[in-house]
C-alpha cells in the first residue's frame, strides 16, 4: 500500500462521517414528517440533499484546479461542521418560531459540502493505494463504513426516544469536528496544473465520460440504479413501516439496519475472495443487479415484517456484490488525471435523475400507495441487470 496510514485516516473520517449523516438523516425526516405528516414534505428532504450534491458534482472539478484533492476534503467538512452548528442553534434557541424553509436551505449547504466530499473521498483512494490492491482496498473501505452504518442506523431511531432532534444535531457537531479532525492528518496532494479555460477543462471531463464507453456503460447503470434506489430512502421507507407493515417507528430502523448488515456481509465476501471479483467483475455486476431486483419484488409478496428484514438483507449483499466491482473497474481504468471528473460527472448525472425520481416516488406513494414504487425499483434493476450482461465484455 503506497500509504497505510493516510488510507487508515480516510476510512476513520469517512467512518465517523457516516455516523453522524445518519444520525442527522433520522432526526431531521423524522422531524420533517412530524411537522407535516405528509411523505411528499418529508420527501422533498433527500430531494433538496441530492438537488445540492448535483450542483456540488457540477462544481467539485472547478475547485480541483485551484485546490489539491486533500485540501478540498478538509475544507469541505470543516464547513460542514460550521453549517451543522448552525442548524443546532437554529433548533435549540427558535424552537417555537421554525420555518421548513430555514431548515432546507441549511439542509442544502451541508449537502452541497457532502457531495464536493464525496467524490474526492473515492478519488483519493488511488492516491494511497496501488492498482492490484485496489478491490482489496475498496472492500476494506465498504466493510468499515457498513459496520458504523448498521449501528448508526438502528441506534438513530432509537435514540429519538431518549433525544429531542436539536440534542441529536449537538451530537452530530461533535462528530463532525472529530472527523474535521481526522482529514487534517491526510498528507498533501499534488495539484496538477491544467493549461487553458477551466470551462474548456471542465467540457473535456464531460466528454471524456461519455466517449468512453467503459464510462458510459456505468453512468447509465447507475442512474438507472439511482432511480431504483429511491424506495429505499427513509422517507419512503418510513411510509412503508407506517402503512404497510403497520408497524412503530423503531422497524424503520430495523429496516435500515438489516440492509447495512447484508451490505457488510457482502462487502466481506468481496474482500475474502478479491482474485476471483477481480477477474470476474462483469459476472459479479450482473448477477448482483439481477437477484438485487428479485428481491425487491419478494418484499411485495407478503406484509410479514420478519420476511421484509431478510429481503432488505439480501439486497444490501447484493448491491455490494455490484458496486465494489464497479468502482474498481472505474479506478484501474480511468485516467487518474480524470478521475475525479469521472466521479463528479456521474454523481451529478445521478443526484439529478434522482430528485427527479424522488419528487416523482413520493407523489406516487402518496396517491397510489407506497407498494408501487417498490415495483418499479425491481424492474428497474431488472433492467440494470440486463444491460450489464449485454456489455459485460467492458468490464473483463
């Protein structure tokens, strides 16, 4: 490994990253969908979080011509975290006066910093880890955050209970500054100097992911992926616990947690057996879409609380079986110098479609029940699996 310990401080951030975006994702639906009781209110959440880390995918590879990719992941979460006390203050001191409208736009800046994090977080990981070990390391990196995830996600809704949401956004200020300290510890980048318009610069990334058709096969994977994804946001899923399986509050976190379990389990199968994902990462994409669409069919089938968890259990396994192949075959196949163009295009590309989807899931849950969105998700998989097997000589 070219540098254990920056990889190591990366994964820590990232780690206590997750915790605190999970935690803060809980209360702030939960609040939202308690303000209004309406799935479209809490809904238009993750609408205006994606909407912003579109803009920020838009923006990220302007900023990386005047700063190093370490620079730009230090700054971003240590505005985060200012942004993050501000929303704090917000719910503890005007707590009798609160306008959603203040609240989404606070929700908007901190997304907007998440999606300049993010792509530099995966563009990093090249930096600090050769090629041959890199669906090794990509593993490692899914397995940690899928460990704070499954606790993140079943003590967050717990600690509802024991916490008003303003206690809960204190906590995460804390978190955030512990993962602000984190990233400071990463060495310097070098920032490659780029000659000509940075618009030009700019134009040339956007081609570059739609010439290559590695690249494109994966962006049109991906945002089909994405608008498949939108039944598993929590504001969805907090419908279907509510109207569908008619349960409390504490199995939407239940939910969440057994999906982050099997995401764990697969990303440790991946990491067990790296020669044969690596030499067979068409294979693992492909069958990791199609039985991922099965079951989201099987959840369907039956209102049986119990067999919903299995079936969220099943799809976490799966959609780590794709994705870690995927983003491997990304970073031993792009150009370095083009990477992070390549995770912004794509994330900008599949935040849009994804608001979209989301705005467009949530009046449908709202009008013909929650039940139909998971049909289109596992048809939409389906079709994702589909096309991987028609261009899985891409991926050998």
């Amino acid at each position: 490994m070219k540098n254990k310990k920056a990889f190591l401080c990366l994964i820590l951030g990232q780690a206590v990253a997750n915790i605190g975006d999970t935690i803060y994702t809980v209360a702030v639906i939960s609040a939202v969908y308690s303000w209004t009781n309406s799935a479209f209110a809490s809904a238009i959440v993750p609408v205006i979080v994606t909407g912003a880390m579109m803009v920020a995918g838009f923006l990220t590879p302007l900023l990386s011509m005047k700063l190093s990719l370490d620079k730009m992941l230090k700054l971003s979460q240590l505005m985060k975290t200012i942004f993050l006390f501000i929303l704090a203050g917000y719910l503890s001191y005007l707590s009798e006066q609160i306008e959603l409208g203040v609240i989404y736009l606070l929700i908007a800046c901190i997304a907007f910093l998440d999606g300049c994090a993010e792509p530099v977080s995966m563009a990093l990981i090249p930096q600090y880890v050769e090629k041959e070990a890199l669906i090794r390391a990509n593993s490692l990196f899914s397995t940690m955050l899928q460990v704070v995830n499954i606790g993140s996600w079943a003590v967050g809704a717990s600690l509802l209970v024991w916490f008003s949401v303003s206690e809960l956004v204190w906590i995460d200020v804390g978190l955030f500054l512990l993962c602000s300290g984190l990233f400071l510890l990463l060495p310097r980048t070098v920032q490659k100097a780029t000659q000509g318009s940075k618009w030009k610069e700019l134009k040339k990334g956007w081609q570059y992911v739609w010439k290559e058709p590695l690249i494109r096969t994966v962006v049109v994977m991906d945002t089909l992926e994405g608008i498949a994804n939108t039944a598993w946001v929590s504001s969805l899923v907090l419908v279907f616990v509510s109207e569908v399986l008619k349960q409390s509050d504490k199995w939407w976190g239940y939910i969440n947690a057994s999906y982050f379990v099997g995401a764990l389990l697969g990303s440790v199968i991946v990491m067990k057996n790296p020669d044969w994902f690596d030499r067979s990462k068409g294979k693992a994409i492909v069958a990791g879409s199609f039985f991922g669409g099965i079951a989201t069919l099987l959840v369907l089938s039956t209102e049986y609380a119990p067999f919903i968890l299995m079936c969220t259990f099943l799809i976490g396994i799966f959609f780590q079986v794709k994705n870690i192949p995927q983003a491997t075959v990304i970073q031993q196949r792009a150009k370095e110098e083009k990477l992070l163009a390549v995770y912004a295009a794509s994330g900008m590309i599949y935040m849009g479609t994804f608001s979209i989807a989301m705005l467009f899931m949530g009046r449908v849950a709202d009008v013909f029940g929650v039940k139909l969105v998971y049909l289109f998700s596992g048809i939409l998989l389906l079709l994702v699996s589909a096309i991987g097997q028609k261009k899985k000589n891409l991926f050998t």
